[in-house]
C-alpha cells in the first residue's frame, strides 16, 4: 500500500456490519500507537481507528489491516532515534482568549517537534466559552 488510509475512506459507526474481537481490536491500536514515534505518518489514521474501539466492526478491522500493509510496505521510511545523540522532544502549547470574532471561542493549538522537525500538531476550538485567559488555558487541558 502506498498510503495508510484511502482518501475516500469513511469510517461510522456501522451498526449493520458484523462485530469483531474488541480486545484484539484495541491490542492493534495499541500497537500502532506505540509505533507512531517512529512513523508518525500513521498517527491520523490510527487515530481514526481508535476511535472505534468500543465496538469494532469489520469495516474498521479492515481499515487495520490496510495501515499494517502500508507498514509492510514502507520499513524504510522511520524516524531513528541513534543511541547517544541528543534529539529532545519539544512540544509547544497555547491557546488565545476569544480569538474567533464569530462566537468569542477560544482556540488551543499545540505542536510537537523531534529535533529540529515538525512531527505532529493539533488546533481546535475550544467547545466552552471561557471568560479570561487563564480559564482558556485550563479547559485547554
């Protein structure tokens, strides 16, 4: 496979499909997130597989598997970490204080670097209203 996830790729909560093994759902999800700090490239679609650990159906099992074709296909293309060198892990957090002029929500954004490169990143808008800065940053957490 050449990509994790197809670009056309929906996945629902499809309650007409048939049910899998929840447990060994959840043990691969598990696996691919430990094996996003040395492929972040799977993060968004391990994540949108995650989503559907309470009760996996066959089109989520199958949307698995396609992530471990993909990384069958691409063991050349990680992120090494050399013993004895100094990469550190920074990660970035903030978020403004009724930034959108539309309904005064606030927006927290973080981003994490490996080394010197940009590895993953996050915004959102925040779903409560907050009233001062400080309050942006705690429903931020």
């Amino acid at each position: 496979m050449k990509t994790p996830m197809s670009s056309d790729t929906k996945l629902m909560k499809d309650k007409e499909c048939e049910s899998v093994d929840s447990t060994k759902y959840r043990g691969m999800i598990g696996s691919f997130l430990y094996l996003t700090t040395s492929q972040p490239d799977i993060m968004f679609s391990v994540c949108l597989c995650a989503r559907f650990q309470e009760a996996p159906k066959t089109s989520h099992l199958e949307a698995i598997k396609r992530i471990f074709r993909y990384i069958k296909g691409t063991t050349h293309l990680r992120l090494w970490y050399p013993k004895g060198t100094d990469i550190e892990t920074v990660v970035y957090a903030d978020s403004d204080h009724a930034g959108d002029y539309v309904d005064r929500k606030s927006t927290s954004g973080i981003c994490m670097f490996v080394g010197c490169c940009l590895t993953s990143w996050f915004l959102k808008k925040q779903t409560a209203l907050a009233i001062s800065t400080t309050e942006a940053e705690y429903v931020r957490t």
